[in-house]
C-alpha cells in the first residue's frame, strides 16, 4: 500500500474499501509436504514459508511439480504427506471451498455462461456477501473493465479475460491469491503489459501472491522472491537478483538466463578468495561465492559479465583472463552476441555492447577474455553442466 | 448446375473472383444439392400430407381435394382426449429419461475412467435388436406374476400409483393395483426404456466436454460440489439436456408401438389412432388431418421450449 499517489482516482476506493481490510494477507507455510502420483514424485518433501504481502514466484520447467504444489494449496490435490498452513491455521484437510485461498487460472476458467459481473459476484454470492454489488463494481473498476459488466467472457480478448480472472478471485479478499501460469495464453507484447498491471494490483491490495512460471522473465519481472523448482525440489530461493547473479546450482545457473560453466579446480586460499586451477590457467573468486563442497568445480560466468578484446590489449588489474578464438559473432544492433573457443576447445558465449561504431570483432580474431572475480561464481562439479538449459528442439 | 466448373475453368486466376461474383445464379447452383434434398425429403411428402388432410370422399368412391377442413374439426373433436394422453405420456417418459440418463451420463462422462468407452457401448447396444423385439421383451419383464411388479407391490409402490386417478387422462390410475401391463405405466415405463439411449448420448456428449477446471473453480470460489453442480455443470449441460428432451419428447409423442404391446385399450396414444385410421378404416384425409395437428402441436411446443431454455447463447 505505499504507491497511493500512482492510482487513479477510478481505484483509488479499493484501498480504502474492503480490500483493505485484509491488506497483506496472511503468511503461507509448506511444510515437507510430499505428493505421489502413483510411482512418479511430483513434489519430494518441500518446505517453504511465503511471508504476508509477498510477490513470490515458483520457476520451474514444466513437469516440475509447480502446478501441483499450486493445487495442493487452492485444496484441488491432496498432499501425499506434509501440511500446509495459511496465517496460523493448517487447511491441509480442508476442502477447497473451505479455504482463505483463490487461484486464477491457467487459461482462466472463467464461467461461459454467466457474463462478466456474475463471473466476478460468484465467490461473493456464495459466501452470501449483502454488499455484492458494489463489492464487484469496485473490483471491475480496478481491473478497468467497468464497461464490460454484462458481455460474456467469449466476447472479451485474451488481456481482458486474463483481468476478470484476476478480478474474480480478487473480490473475495483471499489470504494468499494463486496464480498458476497466468500470462502463459498471452502474446508477448500484452504479457509485458500485464506483468506491470498484475504487479501494480498486488502493490494496491497487498495481498500474498503465490505465482507459478516457467517463463523465469516473468517471474523476475514480477515476483520479490522467487523459489526455482526442479524435478519437485526446491533448487534455491532468493531475491531476482541473488538466484541470477549468485546462482548456487547448475540447474538455477542455466535455467535462469545463460551461464558459461567451466571445469576447473580449487587449489588454495587466499585472503577472501579461493585461487582456482582452471585447466592450467590461474583464477582467482570470492570463496564467499563458491557453493562446492568438493575442490572439483564449474567455474561459471554470465556472458554479459565477460570483456572480450583482441589479444594483447590491456586487461583491467586482477581480472581473470583466458585467451580464446572467435568462432561465431552475431550482430544485432545494440549487443554482439560472440561465441569463442577456448584453448581446450570449449566454447563460451560472450555478450557485448556495442559502444562504438566500429562494427564487431570479426570470427577467427585471436582475443582475450577478461571478467572481475567478484563475477565468478563456483558450482560442484558432481551436477550436470546442462542441467536446465533450453534445449534445442530434437535434441535429447 | 455443371456449367459452373466448365466455366470456372476457363477464368484465368486473376479474375474469378470476381467473375464468379458477378454471376447472380452461383450462390442457387451450390445451394441446389441441399435444397432438392428438402423438396424431395421435406416438401413433397409435407404437402401431400396437408393436401390429403383437406380431401374427402371414401376410399370405394375415390378422395378428391375440397378443402374439406371439416376433418380437422372431426378430428379434434373425437381425439383431443387422445392427444392429451399422449402429450402427458410422453412428457412422462422425457422426465424419466432425464432422470436417469443424467446420473448416467455424469458418470460416464467424469467418474468412469477406463470403464467409459464400455459404458457407452452398453448404452447403444439394443440398438442392435428389433425396436418390436425389445419392447416385446418388456411384455415378460413387466407380467402380471413377474418380479417387477410383484416388488412394486410387495413395496406399495402400485397402491399408490393406482390412486392417482385424473380424469381422462389417468382415469383408472396411473397403473392397476397389481398389474402393470395394460396401463398407462406400462405405456411410460416402455416410452422411457426406448428412447433412453436419444437422452444419454447427447446428455454424454454435452458433459464431456465440460472443462474440468470450471468445476474446479467454482470450488476454488467457495461452492460446495451440490453448488458447483448447480451453479456450473448443469448450466452448462443445458444443451445437452434441450437436445436430448427433443430427441427423446418428439419421438415418443408420436409412438404407437409401446401403447399398442404394453398398454391397454384406453391408453391409445395418437400414433395408434393414426394408424388405425389409415389402415383399419382407410380414412386417408383424416389420418392426415391427425398428423398435421400432432405435428403442429410439436412443432409450437418445442418452439416454446427452445425460446424458453434460451440455450443459443451457450458455447
């Protein structure tokens, strides 16, 4: 509730009316909660709590249990074993219509026979709310779709029907709202714009959004804190900014944007780093930054982070170095996207701005490449170097 | 009707679009297939039914057309009963099949997992045997010393029914105080065996495609299952019910067979009185007179039925 002077006069009642009442919501617990569909795991003995008020996002590739953790908490699944609690109270064995939760949706769900409005009333007449009317028109005004009251959701676009589902589930002032893959059906362009619209509704209301993606830029566009799943486990959770930029599994290292994972080891200390041998070059990290019980590691780097310059410029004092050929170089306007060949012949990916005019390096171009140490991060060499990078279609 | 690809073909690309438009007859050639069918399925036989309603004389002296409407007034007034019956009979059996082919299909379409395809074709099955034969078989399931009615009543069930007497329609009770053969019972139990596959197959079809999640959310917005159904799946079953009324109601109005093998002499509906006007005394223009009104009286029913569930507004 702090941005008040950013909403419109049109919604400003709802931070003062109903909604307010609730305004952040109430904390949500997993706790090692399991779920078996026959021999398959979907979710393996999970433990999280989301605070009152957060924008938390589950990331994950599909198949990774996301939704179904999700359900398990609107009360559409059963827990395998474990429990799960909303503010201090455990709804583990209550029915879904029983609990403070309501989800939107993937693909919405919105009911084709009633229109607009009766979508929107449905929770409040159930629970025989006298102030339905108003309840409604408030939350219509704040999805901007008063207009709309009587069309039937056929008649609406995507983003339309996308804001009626979030409004439906809204009026009923839920402890935590769910939200599973609600931009997926979206095209680009609009899911931008909802991703702003859905971050704004949750700064106006202030209730706990619990969000499952498998797009990781919408989940960092969005969410405060974000947990990324795999394989039903929780891989780390952490601010946008600490998963990508200190990434502690290979898993999270590639799923979220791109890494360049190197073989190497760690042969020493020194001060706050560790020195690495990285295929008989030097190196040098933050130990604060190596998440490897075992001297045997991935060195990685984003490529955004990577300075690449022909051989024998200067690099900055302390940097880590590795010569490298140029193999392949995409121009594409505001960055150059290089890949270059190590000595070893492992290739990494190398992004650049373009901050002149001269055009790029050209392939075969003999360069070095040069990145801080406090930019390394160091991952045990025992995970799959591929572990959740996108793969390319027919590769297996 | 051949001209057109003859000529179609001469047209280079560039300009059939708009040769083919300026040809006023092109839209009638491709609707003749579908309108000849009408003619000869819908039209002719509709005529010759409505025109043979308006002859007279006697089938030794030979029918001539006189616009004799004094065969609609013959046969309202020594039919109507008739017609009452049969309106009430197999609104009976609608109600019935409802009744049934709801939890039915329901089941088939959410609960039967593996077991669905079997299920549906159990549903079709007596197709496979003589509509005759089965109702046939009826005449055992529903005798005088059968089980059934021996339990219905043992139960009571038959006292009961037998006391509900209504004046032409039901005068001697709903059934008899220890039979069921002979009754206007026997007549509905036989309507809603036969026609219950025309309820549940298009009752199946509707819930089937029914999205799961919908159900989930109404759930997810605080209905109890009994609200959800109420408030979600039924709605949304609407078509499926609409049509599998007509397809079951229609049929059933008209029906003569079941009236004439499990019901008695006063429990005739208009099929029967058809049919023993045409056949038995050989009243063609009556007969004809009998139809038309029975397909009148459908035909504004379901109109008013149709008006009435206001389903056209469903997906």
């Amino acid at each position: 509730m702090t941005e008040q002077q950013n909403v419109e006069p049109a919604a400003a009642p709802v931070s003062s009316g109903a909604v307010a009442e609730s305004a952040g919501g109430a904390d949500l617990h997993i706790v090692e909660v399991t779920k078996r569909f026959g021999d398959f795991v979907a979710v393996d003995d999970l433990t999280l709590t989301i605070p009152a008020g957060a924008f938390f996002a589950l990331l994950g590739p599909s198949g990774c249990g996301k939704t179904t953790m999700l359900r398990m908490v609107a009360g559409l699944e059963e827990p395998t074993a474990g429990r799960i609690v909303i503010g201090d109270r455990d709804v583990t064995a209550l029915r879904p219509y029983r609990r403070p939760v309501n989800t939107v949706f993937q693909n919405y769900a919105l009911f084709p026979h009633l229109d607009i409005f009766e979508n929107v009333a449905f929770g409040l007449r159930r629970k025989g709310s006298k102030t339905v009317k108003a309840d409604v028109e408030r939350m219509l005004d704040l999805v901007e779709l008063t207009t709309y009251a009587r069309r039937k959701p056929t008649q609406l676009s995507g983003g339309q029907q996308q804001r009626v589902a979030v409004a439906r589930a809204l009026v009923n002032n839920p402890e935590v709202l769910l939200l599973d893959e609600p931009l997926g059906a979206l095209d680009l362009k609009l899911r931008r714009q909802m991703q702003i619209e859905l971050k704004r509704i949750q700064t106006d209301v202030g209730i706990t959004f619990a969000h499952v993606t498998h797009d990781q830029e919408e989940a960092m566009t969005m969410a405060d804190t974000i947990a990324v799943m795999n394989a039903g486990r929780i891989e780390q959770m952490g601010a946008p900014i600490d998963l990508y930029e200190n990434p502690v599994t290979t898993f999270v290292a590639n799923f979220l944007g791109q890494s360049n994972l190197i073989r190497g080891s760690i042969t020493g200390t020194s001060g706050g780093d560790s020195l690495l041998d990285v295929q008989g070059i030097r190196m040098a990290m933050p130990t604060s930054r190596v998440h490897s019980d075992n001297a045997d590691v991935w060195v990685g780097v984003r490529p955004e982070k990577v300075h690449i310059e022909l051989a024998g410029s200067a690099t900055a004092e302390g940097h880590n170095v590795a010569p490298a050929v140029i193999s392949d170089a995409s121009y594409i306007g505001v960055s150059t996207q290089y890949l270059a060949k190590l000595p070893w012949g492992q290739e990494v990916g190398v992004f650049a701005q373009n901050m002149t005019t001269q055009g790029p390096l050209r392939v075969g171009d003999e360069v070095s490449l040069s990145w801080d140490p406090e930019n390394t991060f160091a991952l045990d060499a025992q995970q799959d170097a591929d572990a959740g990078a996108e793969k390319i279609e027919g590769d297996t | 009707m051949s001209a057109v690809p003859a000529t179609a073909k001469k047209d280079t690309g560039a300009d059939t679009a708009q040769a083919v438009g300026t040809r006023w007859w092109t839209p009638y050639a491709l609707l003749s297939p579908g309108m000849l069918w009408l003619v000869v399925f819908f039209a002719v036989p509709t005529i010759t039914l409505v025109s043979t309603s308006l002859q007279s004389g006697t089938l030794e002296s030979g029918f001539s057309f006189t616009f004799e409407f004094g065969n609609y007034v013959d046969a309202v007034s020594g039919s109507w009963e008739v017609y009452l019956k049969s309106l009430v009979y197999s609104l009976l059996a609608t109600m019935s099949c409802l009744a049934i082919a709801y939890p039915l299909a329901y089941t088939m379409a959410f609960k039967a997992g593996r077991w669905k395809n079997i299920m549906l074709v159990l549903v079709i099955a007596p197709f496979f045997t003589s509509f005759l034969l089965r109702t046939n078989a009826w005449k055992t399931i529903l005798s005088d010393n059968g089980f059934v009615v021996t339990w219905m009543h043992n139960l009571g069930i038959l006292e009961v029914l037998n006391a509900i007497q209504i004046p032409v329609i039901f005068a001697d009770g709903i059934s008899g105080a220890d039979r069921v053969l002979q009754t206007p019972l026997g007549v509905i139990a036989g309507l809603t065996y036969n026609f219950l596959p025309f309820m549940t197959l298009p009752l199946y079809a509707s819930l089937e495609r029914i999205d799961v999640r919908l159900i989930e959310a109404g759930q997810d917005l605080y209905a109890t299952p009994w609200t959800a159904f109420r408030k979600v799946t039924f709605p949304l079953s609407l078509p499926g019910v609409v049509a599998g009324t007509l397809l079951t109601f229609i049929p059933a109005a008209g029906d003569p067979v079941n009236a004439s093998l499990l019901g008695g002499p006063r429990d005739a509906m208009v099929g029967n009185k058809i049919y023993n006007t045409f056949y038995r005394l050989f009243d063609y223009p009556l007969a004809a007179a009998l139809s038309v009104i029975l397909m009148a009286m459908i035909v504004t029913l379901v109109t008013l039925y149709v008006r009435r569930a206001g389903t056209e507004e469903l997906v």
